[in-house]
C-alpha cells in the first residue's frame, strides 16, 4: 500500500495485527475473544458476544476471514449464534450472560421481562444494551452472509408502531436516540422479511424513512428535533441515523451540509468519536464529490490522530495509552496501558474508510456495514 510508505506505523500494523488477534482469542473456544491481553476484569473474562463480533469484523476488514477453514466459520458462527434466546419474554433477543447478570444485580428492569418495553415511550438503560447488542449480533453475522437461528421478534409490527416509538426517542439529543433509530433499521431489514410479507415490510421501511426526514436539518445536514445540538452530538448523532439509511439503501437528505459541518469538527481522542466522523464523511463521498479535497485533507490529519492510539502490541487502544474500562456501563478492563479488541475495531474500520477515501487503491481492507 502506498499510504504504508509514508506511515510505517501502518506496515507494522498490518503485520502484526494478525498475531494479536490470535492472542486475544480464548484457547479452545473457536469465536471466543478477550477484550484485552493483561487488564481484563473478571466479567471481562467471561463476557464474550460483543467480543466476538468486533473480532469478526475485525477478520472481515482486513481480509482474513475469507483466509480461515470453513470449519473455523462455521464455529465462529455457531459461537455468536448460541447467544440467541428463544424464551418468550427475549423473543429471540441476543444476550451475553455475564453482561446481563451484571445489570440484573444493578438496576431493575420488570418493564423488560414482562415484554412491554416497546410500547413505553422511553428505552432505559437495560432496554437500550439488549437492542444494541441484538443488533449488533444480527449486523455481524449479516456482515459474512449468515443469519441468526430464529428471527429476532422484538420491534414494532405496524407502521404506527414504529412512528410511536421513534417519537418516543429524545431527539434533541440525537446521538442516543439515533443509535436506538439504527437499531430498529436493521432489524426492518433482516428480520422482517423472515416474518412478514414484502408489502408489510415496505410498509415499515417506509414508517422508519418518513420519520427521519422530518428530522432533517438543510442548514446543517443532521438529524434532530428543535434547536441544533452540540456539535459532537450533531456529528455523532447523524452518523447513527445515516448507519439506518444504509441499511434501508437510501440517501443522506442534506450531504453537502454535513460535509461542512463535519469539517468543523475535531473529534475528541476517543475511538468512537474518531470513527464516527470518518463514517459520516465516508458515505457523503458516496453521494457527492463536494469539497472532496478537504475531506481527503482531514482524512490525512485523522490518519495522525489515530496513530497515536496504535500500540507496539500491534493493535489499538479505546483511548490514548489507555483500554476501554467499560462496555455498557459493564467494568470491562482495569484501564491497562494496552490494545483493546474495541477500539482495534473501530479504528481498523476508521482505516479502511481512509483507505478509501485517500483513493488508496492497493488498500485490500474492506469497509463494514455497522
């Protein structure tokens, strides 16, 4: 790759990438992964769906995936798959044992057990990590063209229902109310047409798209309800609603805008943040070639900014010099100065998105669909 003449770091990435991953995986437990080498917490140990996930997406977007036995897919796939609940009051929900167990011993969640927490008109925390982490399973597993072992049935059946629990959502703070949008994007997507024929699945995918675009801002290309929010949660907060779009295969509303106001911001020196803004830009380009320059510009900048997150371990940290402490609000790691399997994730992904967009056509890392 070109940018590797210029970035040794990357050279040294991507030759030692590989074995750190090995490393991470748990002996014995083919799609099991730790979350870092030295600084795991004890339910951190344990913990291993989320896990799994970024360590294929990881495999995927380098290219070594397609490199593994069959035999090693398949039981990566079951591995993720296992976690699939078919009690009633899951309804096929994706769930992490020691996660779970965690919030059960923090927090109540009787709204959820009994099965009504789609007809209230606010997600609590525990709502929000069984959506996010179902979705992210689904989203992974769709990812390498598999599908989990039974539709997952936890998401609004009529178009009203999907226009009342979007309005349920605080939308002048996007961010959290995108990712919940998101969520619901995909499964509209997957498992919907599992269920139901193609007219009710339009149907709903078209509740979901009429929703967003009252949310629309020309002046600044986000999405939000009243007065425009913060600028990182403007940036953050289209990035989740445009993961929706993309999974639904329709456009950004107002590209030219967000490219502009992306442009304005300097994301803080955290994995997500940094990954998200490059998203954003990403999938502008998709659509239009405004300010292509500048957008190859900042991308180049970012590639400085990521750098310092990349360790001599030969992956990255969540933050500089330090691992995610915590996932959900769960005490992952003891904050170790080490590579974690999250922010290796989301900045190999952030790469690959670089790659692309800096024209690197010798780049074979492929970008995912979050």
């Amino acid at each position: 790759m070109y940018r590797t003449k210029t970035y040794p770091w990357i050279k040294h990435l991507q030759e030692h990438l590989p074995a750190y991953l090995e490393r991470l995986a748990r002996k014995n437990r083919p799609g099991a992964f730790l979350p870092c080498e030295q600084g795991a917490t004890e339910i951190g140990r344990t913990a291993s769906l989320g896990f799994s996930c970024f360590a294929l997406k990881i495999y995927y977007t380098i290219g070594r995936w397609d490199t593994l036995p069959q035999s090693e897919k398949t039981a990566w796939i079951a591995f993720i798959q296992s976690y699939q609940k078919g009690a009633l009051f899951f309804r096929g929900a994706f769930v992490d044992p020691p996660v779970y167990g965690f919030i059960q011993q923090t927090t109540t969640f009787r709204a959820w057990l009994f099965g009504r927490f789609l007809s209230r008109s606010v997600f609590s925390d525990e709502q929000r990590l069984i959506y996010a982490e179902t979705k992210q399973a689904i989203a992974t597993l769709a990812q390498v063209g598999e599908h989990p072992r039974r539709p997952y049935r936890g998401f609004p059946k009529t178009p009203e229902a999907v226009q009342q629990l979007l309005a349920g959502l605080d939308w002048t703070q996007p961010w959290g109310a995108g990712g919940q949008a998101a969520c619901l994007a995909v499964f509209l997507r997957t498992q919907a047409p599992v269920l139901w024929e193609a007219t009710t699945c339009q149907a709903l995918q078209k509740s979901w798209l009429c929703f967003v675009e009252k949310l629309a801002d020309k002046t600044t290309g986000g999405y939000f309800q009243g007065t425009a929010p913060a600028l990182s949660d403007l940036v953050n907060g289209a990035m989740k609603i445009i993961t929706g779009l993309d999974w639904l295969d329709e456009p950004i509303h107002y590209p030219e805008a967000l490219i502009d106001t992306c442009l304005q911001y300097a994301p803080p020196a955290a994995a997500c943040y940094m990954v998200n803004a490059v998203y954003v830009l990403y999938r502008c380009l998709q659509q239009t070639a405004y300010k292509q320059d500048k957008v190859q510009q900042y991308c180049t900048e970012m590639l400085e900014r990521i750098r310092i997150f990349y360790n001599p371990d030969g992956g990255f940290s969540y933050w500089v010099g330090k691992t995610q402490t915590h996932y959900y609000n769960v005490p992952i790691s003891n904050g170790l100065p080490e590579s974690d399997i999250h922010g290796t994730c989301l900045l190999t992904w952030a790469l690959a998105m670089i790659f692309s967009i800096l024209n690197e056509h010798e780049s074979t890392w492929r970008v995912i669909k979050p």
